[in-house]
C-alpha cells in the first residue's frame, strides 16, 4: 500500500469513526432537539454567536440568502426572545442583531450538551490515551487555525 493509499485509509476511518460517534450523540436528547429552531434559524443564532452582532447583510451574506429572508429570520427570533435589534453605533442607519441572554445560554446549552457526552466518554479513557488525543487535539486545531487565515 502506497503512503498516499494508507493515508486516505486512515482519513475514511477517521472520518467513519467521527460519523459513529456523532450518531451516538445524536442519541441522547439534546437541547437542539427540544428547540423549534428552522435551520436557518440555528445558523444565524450561530453566526452571531461567532461574531457577538452582524447586520443584515452580513447575514445574509452569511447564509446566502436575500435581506427580506433575514429580516424574516430574524423577526421568528426576536419573538422567541433569541436575538435583538440594535442601532449600530457607526452607522444610525444600519440595524445590527445580537444574542440575548437567552439566545447566549441556548447557544451555551448545545455546546455543552455535546461535551458532557464526549466528557462522559474520556473519562473512561486511560492517562496515557488522553495525553495522546490531546497532542491529536492540538495538532487538528492548528491546522484548522491555520487554513482559517
């Protein structure tokens, strides 16, 4: 088997094992699965909890849609009492959007509900396994660190 061979190997195992693993998680009962998110929804609640705020047309750019489908999005959230609107402080004519604490503890929910499993998981792991998917861990992050500049 060639180098080139042995890697794709490992990347489709990788890869299955991830899949598997996320189909294990999908198991237990997640706050995704208790919201009335629309998936679009969910990603403008996760784009601004990456950026803290955006305007609509950063939104829409984002999700690769027309400002009247944001400011439509945004209307369903603010009703769930998710997002805001806000005057942006450079510009008085733009309206930017932003998490409430609401939408904030939402967004905190679904990233913790995702490492408790993974905590539940490692902590049958031994010393000397966890050191290593650390090293793993850190690696993978560099890269992506890396590729998103």
């Amino acid at each position: 088997m060639s180098v080139n061979d042995e890697r794709e190997d490992l990347i489709r195992q990788i890869t299955e094992t991830q899949r598997g693993l996320g189909r294990l998680f999908a198991q237990h009962q997640s706050p995704l699965f208790t919201s009335n998110l629309t998936m679009r929804q969910l990603k403008v609640v996760m784009l601004l909890s990456a950026t803290g705020s955006a305007s609509g047309q950063e939104l829409a750019a984002g999700l690769g849609v027309g400002l009247g489908t944001v400011t439509g999005i945004v209307d369903r959230l603010i009703a769930q009492g998710l997002v805001s609107r806000h005057e942006d402080p450079h510009d008085r004519r733009v309206r930017r959007v932003r998490l409430t604490p609401a939408g904030a503890a939402l967004v905190e929910d679904l990233n913790n509900a995702g490492l408790e499993h993974l905590r539940r998981i490692m902590d049958h792991l031994d010393t000397e396994t966890l050191r290593t998917l650390e090293q793993v861990m850190r690696a993978i992050r560099a890269v992506a660190d890396k590729l998103d500049q």
